[in-house]
C-alpha cells in the first residue's frame, strides 16, 4: 500500500487524465463485444457504477476545493484565520 501511495503522490494532473482517457478507451473497447441484445442492461449497470463511483468522489474533491478556498481566500489575510471570519 506504501507503494502506490508513493506513486499517487509522485502523480500530477495529466498522469490521472492519462490514466482517465486509458480506463475510458478500454470500456469502449469492452462495449463492442457486448451482444446486442444485452447492451441496454449493460448500458445501465455502467450509468450505475459511474454515479456510484463519481458521486463520492465529487463530494470528496468538492470539500477539498471549499477547504483550500477558504484557507487561502482573501479575508483570512485580513482577519489571521478562518476562526475569526465575523460571519462565523
């Protein structure tokens, strides 16, 4: 697990979107072998596991995202930290 944590990290941005378009080409590749007669149940076992799957990661990065905006916005130069934002 050390391992692929080190290599996650080494990661930047366009290694996960190379890895991205990868996963997407080999699903497209795997739907051309899908008999017609089953490509509506696999149409929608696929729909299933993209929401399952980018749901929680939407709301992982979105909680991400609204931490480092609020670390970094430009009231907390003002104010020293977020414990002190008035609206708080």
């Amino acid at each position: 697990m050390e391992a692929v944590q080190d290599c996650i990290g080494g990661a930047t941005v366009w290694d996960f979107a190379a890895l991205k378009f990868c996963i997407a080409a080999a699903g497209f590749i795997l739907a051309l072998f899908v008999p017609k007669e089953r490509k509506r149940p696999a149409l929608i076992a696929a729909t299933c596991v993209f929401f399952a799957t980018l749901v929680p990661l939407m709301i992982h990065t979105l909680f991400h995202m609204v931490g480092y905006i609020r670390d970094t916005a430009p009231w907390t130069f003002k104010y020293g930290s977020n414990e002190e934002l008035p609206w708080d």
